[in-house]
C-alpha cells in the first residue's frame, strides 16, 4: 500500500510539471502573436530600431537579459520588415509580404521567440580548411569535443526519438546547472 502512494506521490508532481510545461509553451505561442500584432505599424529600419528601444525600456532584468531578448525580437522584425541584407539574402526575401509569409510558417514549428527567432538565423558558415588548424579539426570539422558533443545532443534532442525544441533542451540544460 505504502508504494502505490508514493508513486502516486511522485507522478503527482510530475503530471503537474507537464501540464506547466503545456502551459509555458502555450504562452510562447501567445507571445509571438502579441509581438506581431504590435508590430504591424513598424515598416522601416528607424521603426525596427525605435520599437526595440520601448521593447527594452520597458523589460526587467539585467542588461545582458535585455540585450539577448532585444536581439532575438530584432532578429523577427527585420525578417518581417525586410529589412536586414543578409537575411533577405539567406531567405530570398523581396518584400515584407515574403517575410511575414516566412515567420508565419516558422511559427507553425518554433514555438516562443528565442526558438522563432533560432529558426529565421542564417546558419553558421561550415569550416574551411586552412592554416592553423589542428588535426583533430581538419578530421571532423569541429575545433574541440565539447563542439562535437554539443551538435550531436542537438541533433539527438531533435530527432523524432525525442522531439524536442531548442527552448526545451535549454531550458533543462539551465535547471541542471542550477542544481
């Protein structure tokens, strides 16, 4: 009798973190749509840059929380306003139509705004081979293990094994090393 109550014990607090897990993701959700909806009046780079002035005024938190936010919301309103070269570039983006059009359909996997923000990034450039390297790196194209460690954790945190998103991955990685 004692086991089946302290299972149920345990699963109790398990159930109940899931459903807030449900629950943030949901609020995520409702964030970028907020965060869309107040940008509609925003079409050029002055607008972009004057935006993410309010935005950061009116954040808590220190100034390095407030600089990684503000770039994750730039990074989505530049991709919505066309405004960045590189991306419009990366993306083949002509107008703020194909950029709304891109953000819309990133958003149907990226939940929240650092993983929509994540997924309008041009990826990193692949390594080339040259002067300076070392062996291990010329082999495998990763300058140290931990690089190598890290892009196969990715990669295995979004298989469909485990399915999992960036936002979720990071976010148990900071509770363990709060521990």
């Amino acid at each position: 009798m004692k086991a089946e109550n302290i299972q149920s014990n345990t699963s109790a607090p398990r159930l109940a973190g899931s459903a807030f897990a449900k629950f943030e993701q949901d609020q995520d959700g409702l964030l970028v749509d907020k965060l869309l909806t107040h940008a509609k009046g925003i079409h050029t780079k002055h607008d972009v840059e004057e935006f993410l002035t309010g935005y950061v005024e009116g954040l808590a938190g220190d100034a390095n929380s407030k600089k990684v936010r503000k770039s994750m919301v730039r990074k989505i309103l530049v991709v919505l306003t066309v405004t960045d070269k590189k991306l419009n570039e990366y993306h083949k983006l002509s107008k703020p139509a194909d950029g709304q059009q891109l953000v819309r359909s990133k958003m149907k996997v990226a939940k929240g705004i650092n993983a929509l923000s994540a997924a309008l990034r041009v990826p990193s450039a692949p390594r080339v081979e040259g002067d300076g390297e070392s062996d291990t790196e010329t082999e495998t194209g990763y300058v140290n293990k931990a690089d190598e460690w890290w892009d196969a954790c990715i990669k295995l945190g979004h298989s469909e094994k485990f399915g999992l998103t960036t936002d979720e991955m990071m976010a148990r990685i900071a509770e363990i090393a709060a521990k």
